[in-house]
C-alpha cells in the first residue's frame, strides 16, 4: 500500500464529510451538531486553530482524522474515520502516529480524545500508542463518549 497523509485541501471536504458520516451511522447515530461541524469543517475545526488530515492511496482517499483546539487549550483527537472495506490495513494507526508527530512538532504538551468503551480495538489501540484514561468531566461535550484519554506528549 502506497498510502499518503496529506493535510486538508477543499477537493476533499465531501471525503471528509462521508467518511464521518458513514462511520456515526455504523457505530452511533448522527446529531445535527455532527452534520454542521461535518458540513462546515472550515468554520469549526481549522478556524480556530485545528487541523485535518487525508490518508490517500493514488487519488482516493481512504482515511481522516482531525486535531481540534479544545476549550482546555490542547488538541484533540476528534473525526478519525476509514472507509469500511479498508479498515484493519492499519490506516487509523498511521494517521494517529501522524497526528501524534504532528501535535510534538508544533510543541503541544498533551493530546486529548473521546470516544465510548464499545469501540474495543479504537480504545485497544490508543492504549497501544500510550494514551492513558482520565475521568470525564461532567459537562462532555459528546453525548456518546463514555471514556477520555490522554497522551502527555
């Protein structure tokens, strides 16, 4: 596999909004704050200071995943999604590592992240690259998250 992580280009938004889409329709349900953060990705992750990122083989793209300034002020780990008949090949874990260089290179103290304890191999792997749990405060903003990690950077 020749895949290629590259950083948010216009061309695609749609592949961001799909692949988002598609993966809350799998595992949760979709809210309509998720269809506008999804629809306007622009406005409420790299306006105020995030990032997202592509994994593409050739002109597909398979993967993305987001860093997202947080209220805390650190990132957070937030949109990662791969096609359905791609996942397993380790495409999550490489857009992780990248995000994880990434938030070192910019000089970031810590990464955080939400999810929920039924995704048992997302949580398995976070663990694997040492993110650690930490309690979740009363005012989540995600209503399906029951976990959050972090990883000291």
């Amino acid at each position: 596999m020749n895949l290629q992580i590259i950083p948010y280009q216009k061309d695609y938004a749609s592949d961001f909004y799909a692949l988002n889409i598609e993966w809350l329709e799998t595992y949760f349900y979709v809210e309509d704050f998720d269809r506008e953060v999804l629809s306007n990705p622009e406005k409420y992750i790299l306006g105020p200071g995030g990032y997202i990122f592509f994994a593409k083989e050739g002109e597909k793209v398979l993967g993305t995943v987001a860093l997202m300034k947080h209220h805390s002020g650190f990132l957070e780990l937030t949109k990662m999604a791969v096609l359905p008949d791609q996942r397993g090949k380790r495409i999550g874990q490489q857009l992780l590592q990248y995000c994880i260089d990434h938030a070192k290179e910019l000089g970031e103290a810590k990464l955080i992240l939400y999810s929920n304890t039924i995704l048992e191999n997302a949580i398995h792997i976070y663990r694997k690259f040492g993110f650690q749990e930490i309690e979740v405060e009363p005012n989540s903003p995600y209503k399906r998250s029951n976990i959050k990690m972090e990883l000291n950077l």
